[in-house]
C-alpha cells in the first residue's frame, strides 16, 4: 500500500500471488493451522448459494504492480492464511479477555 501512495496518479492495483487456490485449499489450510484436519466436518456446504455463472479458476494477475510499482509478491498463500487466522484467534482472545 505504500508503494502505491506514493505513486504519483491514483491508479488501481492488483495485489496477488498470481496462484489458484479454492475454497477447499483455503479452508484446509485454515483449519489446519489450528490443528484440525477433518475441517468437512465442521464446515457445511449450501448449493443454493452456488452461482449459476461462475469462472472456474480467478486469479490475480499483479504485473501491473510488480512493472509500475516494483512490487513483488513475499507472502505465500499458506502464510497468508495463517496471518488470518492468528489475527482472528488474537481478536476473539483480546474480546473474550
């Protein structure tokens, strides 16, 4: 985000690692990171919310930033994901203390 403030004309970014994951690997590697491995079975799947349209693979595509702007990805999708479930599990303990 710095990089892009301190860019001279407001311009959109895209902020990516530029891989596929599904909701599957995100909840695997979610659950995982604390620890539970059968996530199916605390996880429930409603096919009414299914879209009738939808891209299989979407992905980001940060060239612009990476040619623009410099930057280059340094978080991979499994530290991402565990930077998201340690800053949730540090809410809910600062809310719950």
């Amino acid at each position: 985000m710095w990089l892009m403030l301190q860019h001279d004309e407001p311009e959109n970014f895209v902020i990516s690692t530029g891989t596929v994951h599904s909701i599957r690997d995100f909840l695997s590697a979610a659950f995982g990171h604390v620890g539970i491995r059968d996530w199916e079975r605390h996880v429930e799947v409603d096919k009414a919310l299914y879209r009738p349209v939808d891209i299989d693979n979407l992905y980001g595509k940060s060239s612009k930033a990476e040619s623009v702007l410099g930057w280059k990805p340094t978080v991979g999708f499994q530290d991402l994901v565990r930077l998201m479930v340690d800053a949730d599990l540090a809410r809910l303990a600062k809310k719950s203390a």
